[in-house]
C-alpha cells in the first residue's frame, strides 16, 4: 500500500515504528511554500480550480492553527534548552511576525487571492486570529 493511513502495514506512513500504527498527522512540510513562495492551495487557485483551492486553503490553515499551537506547548517544554526542536518553521514565523504588525491581523482577513505569498499571509492571518480569540496574542 502506497497511502497515508492509520494502523500498521507496509509503506504506511501512518506507522510510528512500534507496529501498532499511529494517526497520520500532516506537518509544516505539507502546507509550506515552495521555491517560489506558492502554497498549494495558491498553485490551484492560479491553475483555474477554484473549488479544490478553497479546500486546500482551510485545510493549510486548519493545519497551521493547529502545528503552531503544538509548537508554542513544545517550546514551552524546553524550559531554556538550546535545541531547535519545537520550533516552527522560518518562513511561518516570518510571516505570523508580518500579520501581527498588520492592520489585516486585526480584522482577521484570510480569504481570497491566489498568488505568490497567498497561503502563507492566509495561515499566518488564521494563527493571529486564533491567538487573538484565545487572549494569547
């Protein structure tokens, strides 16, 4: 089997090595940029599949919300370790670090535009919003 899915098996990129198999969990790697700064929902919305674009969007951000609040509980964990596990990834923090300083992280925009830097302002937009409606941010 060539798929991602739960539960052991050969190929099964779900399995975290004890055989017992473990959720499959998306990470930074599936909702970063490539080369040119295009996420994919960007590389879809630009292609003309508007509907498959929306998806992957909500989902990158889903995703973002998520790995950026389990970052922030590993970092905390570290309690002054000089190790870079936990972190996020550069380009994450670089933007999250943008829409703070934004007039568009307060009004929580995050739709539309399908271009280079799109997804990445839209994650970075969802995580200072989320921050925003805990009271973390």
């Amino acid at each position: 089997r060539d798929v991602a899915c739960p539960g052991g098996g050969e190929n099964n990129f779900g399995d975290n090595g004890s055989g017992q198999g473990a959720p499959f969990q998306l990470g930074w790697s599936w909702v970063a940029p490539d080369s040119d700064g295009c996420c994919p929902s960007d590389l879809a919305g630009m292609a003309g599949y508007e509907d498959l674009a929306e998806r992957l969007d909500s989902g990158e951000r889903s995703i973002a919300v998520r790995l950026w609040g389990e970052d922030a509980t590993r970092r905390g964990s570290l309690s002054g370790a000089d190790d870079a596990a936990g972190l996020p990834p550069d380009w994450i923090v670089h933007a999250v670090d943008r829409a703070r300083g934004s007039s568009e992280g307060v009004r929580c925009t995050v739709g539309g535009r399908w271009e280079e830097g799109g997804g990445t302002r839209r994650m970075a937009l969802a995580i200072v919003c989320r921050e925003t409606e805990c009271g973390a941010g």
